[in-house]
C-alpha cells in the first residue's frame, strides 16, 4: 500500500528536493569545497544550520544528488529495456532515455564527474555499484544486438556511449550558446546509435 504523505511530510519532503535542486546548481558553478552549509541554507531561504535537518552534512547532500541520478538511471533504464518490443527498440530507447537524462541534469553530470572523490569511500562504493548495474542493462542489449563480440568489447562500447552522451555540459554549449535541444538530441542520438551498432 502507497505511503500516504502528510501536509508536514509532503513539504519536508519539498525542501529536502529544493536543496539537491539548488546544491546540485552550486556545486556545478563553485565546486563541493567552495559551497558551505551556509550556502545550501541561503540558496533555499533557510538558515545553515536547518539544513541538518534533512542532511546529516554536505557530504550527505552530495551523495544524495549522485545516490538519486545513479538509482533513477538504474530505474529507468530497466523500464525501458522491458517495455521494448525487440533489441534493436531496447537499444534505441536506452539511447533516447539516457539523452534525456543528460540534456536535463548537465549539472549532475558535471558534479559527478569533479567530486565524486569528494564522498566518504561507503557511499562511492554504492554509488558505483548502481551505475555498473546500469552498464550491465546495456550490455545485456548489446550482447543481443551483437553476440558475437565479448562481453569487455560491449562494456567498452557502453562506457564510451556515456562518454559522448555525458559530454552535454561541454557540448551543448558551443561559444557561450546552447543550440535547441532537439539539436543536440538528433546529433547525440544519431552518433550514439552508429557508434553502438557499427
């Protein structure tokens, strides 16, 4: 049975989201060592110290952001593998899914990629074991799609798919201006897929 949320849950809950939603933003312009407690409590209109009532510290506040996008890409990706009718469906809405997910969150991405150093080796460890299940969905597409290659060559092929697909906080932004999004996802999808599929 759903768990049915309270008028005072509801909006503890909303805050807890406004502080990733505004943590996210500020660790992707200043980096994890320059943004305080203090700084996650101004950005949400509260003060430092009410920040630990949702977060045990700012560490916690940065695993959660990658903790959310690890298990939301794990989630999603499994969706969409199931829901589609045959591999060469399943790859093609992994590959829209992920876009999606990377036109939406360049700033999780860009904190992922500078301070993931920065969370105790616990919640690394977590964090990683998500986004390897993650690389596993693909594989199982790709082992499909293509049995004759070994399982490493499609690991390779998946991580270096994330690599361009990832590359949305640099490339979809050419000399200080963002092209259209169905711009950068034709260009994303249509390279992903001939690099997948080759």
């Amino acid at each position: 049975m759903p768990e049915v949320l309270t008028e005072r849950s509801r909006a503890k809950a909303d805050r807890r989201d406004a502080l990733l939603t505004a943590a996210t933003r500020l660790f992707a312009e200043r980096g994890f060592a320059s943004v305080s407690i203090e700084d996650l409590g101004a950005s949400v209109g509260v003060s430092g110290p009410a920040v630990y009532r949702h977060f045990a510290g700012k560490q916690a506040v940065l695993a959660a952001i990658l903790r959310d996008a690890s298990t939301g890409l794990l989630d999603g990706g499994t969706r969409v593998v199931d829901d589609a009718a045959d591999t060469d469906s399943a790859l093609a809405a992994l590959i829209r899914f992920h876009v999606d997910f990377a036109l939406a969150n360049a700033d999780v991405i860009l904190v992922q990629d500078r301070d993931m150093s920065s969370l105790s080796e616990t919640d690394r460890h977590d964090i990683r074991r998500l986004q390897r299940r993650y690389v596993e969905t693909w594989v199982g597409v790709l082992a499909r799609l293509r049995p004759d290659q070994a399982e490493s060559e499609l690991r390779i092929r998946a991580h270096a798919a994330f690599g361009l697909l990832n590359s949305t906080p640099h490339s979809a932004r050419v000399h200080g201006r963002a092209p259209a999004d169905r711009v950068v996802r034709k260009i994303l999808e249509d390279m992903a897929w001939r690099s997948l599929t080759s």
